[in-house]
C-alpha cells in the first residue's frame, strides 16, 4: 500500500510556472510507475504526464508537451510536475497516481489570463 500527498498548487497569472509534488509513503515507491492527470470542472479526468518505475521513460499529454516536466527524486519518495508557460486551460485539481491504482487528495491550480 502506499499513500500519496500533492502539494505545490496555488494561483497563477498565464505565463507563470509552479511546480507540484506528490510524495508517497513507504518503501515501495521504486515499484510504481507514477502519473498525473488533472481534472477541470465539468470535465473528466485527464492524464497529464507520467514516468515509469525506473524514470528512464516518460510521458505527455500533447497538450502540456514542452511545457511540463514529469521526475522522480527516489531518495525522497517525490514525483514532481513542472509546469512552465502555464495557461488558463491549465487550470485544475491535479492528482498524482501510483499505477494508477492509489491516488492522493489532488492539489488546486488555477491560472489567471
């Protein structure tokens, strides 16, 4: 079992950057290939970017394609997303995914034209 917390989300003006985390509890994180989707009101929920086990490979929208960057820091149980050139569509509750079976509580972005 693992438990994951976001953390890092805020509001922004478009063209601003944040940068989230999502840190997960116990010794199995290295097992799990980790994501993160997102959620705007009234919509469903999206994948956004992920990363697998081993961090040698990653993934992205094409939404957010050069604009976040998806990694992990194993020493410190920690996926990050950085979102650079944020947009208003940007806005959302982002979630964190540990094989896409256990997810955290998500963390708010909003981003302001």
């Amino acid at each position: 079992q693992v438990q994951l917390v976001e953390s890092g989300g805020g509001v922004v003006q478009a063209g601003d950057s944040l940068r989230l985390s999502c840190a997960a509890s116990g010794r199995t994180f290295r097992r799990y290939a980790m994501d993160w989707f997102r959620q705007a009101p009234g919509k469903e929920r999206e994948f956004v970017a992920g990363i697998s086990f081993s961090g040698s490979g990653t993934t992205y929208a094409d939404s957010v394609k050069g604009r976040f960057t998806i990694s992990r820091e194993y020493g410190k149980n920690t996926v990050y997303l950085q979102m650079n050139s944020l947009k208003p569509e940007d806005t959302a509750v982002y979630y964190c995914a540990a094989d896409r079976v256990h997810w955290g509580q998500g963390t708010q972005v909003t981003v302001s034209s």
